[in-house]
C-alpha cells in the first residue's frame, strides 16, 4: 500500500497521518450524535474487541478449571493459568514483532518512527537492547501479575465473594456490563496513567514504561510491577459489579492483550496488498513521543476535557507547546519570587 496517500513523511523518514485523531463519538459533544454513534459502533468491536471477547470465551470453554477446583487456591491451576498467559502472550506480541519487526514485512510503511528499535542500543535497557528489556519485563512481572490477578479472581467467583450472574436470568444486565467494559478500562487507565506521571511515581515506576520512546510490540507489557498491578487491577470492578468469570477475563484480556495496538508503532497494520487493519496507536504514539499528552486512548474525550489533547495536527501541536511555556514561566517566577525572598 502507499502510505503517502494517507499521511505524510519527514527528512527524518517519520510518518504522520494527514488527518487529525478522531476522539471516539460517544461523549465527545453535548447533545450526543446518534446517528455518528452507530456509525462507529462496528469500530468499537472490530477487530479487537471481538478477539479479546473470543479469547475469553476460549479461555472459559477450554482452559479455565472446574468452579469445584478453583474453591482452592493451588499452585496447580494458577501455574497452568501462567502457562497459557505466556503461551497467549507470547503468540500475539511475537507474532506481531516477527511480521513488523523482525521480517520488517511492510518495510517502514505507515511507520511513526522512521528507526527501528533494534537500530538504536540504549543505556536506559538491558543488555542495552528495548527488545530484551521489554520481552522480560512482559513475561517476569507482567504475566505472572495478570495470572496471580485472574486466579484471585476466580478463586473469589468459585467462592462467592464476588456476584456471578448467569445469562440464562439476567441477559440484560450482563450485555450492558459487556459494552461498558472498553469504557471502564478506558477510565481505569487514564486515572492511573495520570497518577504514575506525578513525579515520584513516575520516577520510581511509570520511567520503565517510558524507556521506550519508539514503541514497539513488546513496549506494550514493558511495565514496573507497581503499574502492572494498577493496570490489571481493572479486574477488581467485577469484584462489585454485577458481572461473571466470562466478563471478568475480557476486561483482563482489553487490558493485556489489548495494550499491543497502542504499541504498535504503525498506523496502519497491512494485510495482503490493499487491505489494511487500524491500529488507532497515533494518540498512544504521541504519549510516548511527548510524555504529557493523550493519557487516555481516545475513546472518552477524557484529554480534551482535562486539556492534555493532542490530535496530532499542528493546532495539537501549538496547544502542547503552549502548555508547557506556560508552565516554564511559572516554574521561573516561582524560582525568581524564592531568590528575591
Ligand atoms: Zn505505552
Ligand atoms: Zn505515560
């Protein structure tokens, strides 16, 4: 495909998209456009939040033990739970890396970052390498957090203490949890996004994340385990919400598997000659490019309504700069008002 009918490249070999990023249509005016929301509403499930929910359902019908087994906890189950986790992980980050990163199969097509990682050897990684870093980053803490979360969770549903509604006797109820769970991951992760870039957290915690300024896939679960269990910790709404093992495991599975498209580092994903998959990755790219914009990934209009939006244009642009001169000069009068008292 020809990415320059799409956007546009710099001297650097960068690739920015013509048009701006569209914050979802769900909330973003005041009264809600119907007819834009249905619209988009094909968006919101495909094709990732269809194959996070197969995942699921895959998972319930084939790996998740009995109810009558999970009453214990046993290293038994959760370590077979790890293994399918990483066996998972490892197949849909891997499978991305080898196609984009390894075979470079669409070369630098609709590719952010004109540099491949690989190319550049930083300090800030060990042995030097974002790949390695990140690959176990993603398998030591990552997986082994969202395991010890899963099964927490499921020993709470075979036990009770969490509320298991059957579909059979509440289908209504079960369908509007269902379609919020994109929603409140979305929530979930801007509020901690914003706490880990206060200063201490992010020195101590959020920084590993931030490692890698030219995502790849394996970014994606490259975390401290502090952030690994504020972010699968979205798992715990269902301890009060009136939802089900199944729902339980999409909204982990939004969270670990659904953290690749964001990481991507390509706009767009091709499959065959002229047919190509969205990453919607530009708002998660251009947090990691600048830092302090687009804490949340487009589906609220959460950013806007707390002015850290950047939808990639060069009114975007102008906005954050304006941002953070203003926030220079305060820094400065400040400093001025100490040394003159
Ligand atoms: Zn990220
Ligand atoms: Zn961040």
């Amino acid at each position: 495909m020809d990415d320059l009918k799409f956007g546009r490249r710099n001297k650097r070999g960068d690739w920015a998209p013509d048009t701006p990023i569209q914050v979802a249509p769900l909330l973003d005016r005041f009264p809600p456009r119907l007819l834009a929301i249905v619209k988009w509403l094909p968006h919101y499930f495909l094709p990732w939040n269809v194959m996070y929910l197969a995942l699921a359902l895959a998972y319930w019908a084939w790996i998740i033990p009995d109810t009558e087994v999970m009453k214990t906890l046993d290293w038994h189950w959760a370590g077979w739970l790890f293994l399918v986790n990483a066996v998972a992980v490892f197949l849909f980050y891997g499978a991305f890396e080898l196609r984009l990163y390894v075979l470079r199969h669409q070369k630098n097509r609709f590719k952010y970052n004109g540099t491949f990682p690989a190319e550049q050897r930083s300090e800030a990684f060990m042995f030097k390498r974002q790949d390695i870093d990140c690959i176990i980053r993603t398998f030591a803490s990552g997986v082994t957090i969202w395991t010890a979360i899963e099964v927490f969770m499921l020993w709470a549903y075979a036990n009770g203490y969490a509320p298991w509604l059957g579909i059979a006797e509440h289908p209504w109820i079960l369908l509007i949890v269902f379609l919020l769970i994109p929603v409140i991951h979305e929530l979930h992760f801007f509020c901690i996004h914003r706490l880990i870039h206060t200063p201490f957290l992010y020195k101590w915690v959020h920084s590993v994340h931030h490692n890698s300024v030219n995502p790849s896939p394996w970014s994606s679960l490259a975390m401290h385990p502090v952030e690994h269990l504020l972010y699968f910790g979205t798992a715990f709404y269902h301890l009060i919400l009136p939802s089900c093992p199944v729902l339980m495991l999409y909204q982990l599975h939004v969270a670990g598997f659904g953290a690749i498209p964001g990481h991507v580092g390509f706009d767009k994903v091709e499959i065959g000659e002229n047919h190509a998959v969205d990453s919607h990755s530009y708002a998660h790219y251009l947090h990691h490019k600048y830092f302090e914009v687009n804490y949340g990934d487009a589906l609220l209009p959460l950013d806007r309504w707390f002015g850290t939006w950047h939808d990639g244009s060069p009114e975007g642009e102008a906005r954050m700069q304006a941002r953070y001169r203003k926030r220079k000069e305060k820094i400065a009068a400040r400093e001025a008002r100490k040394s003159a008292g």
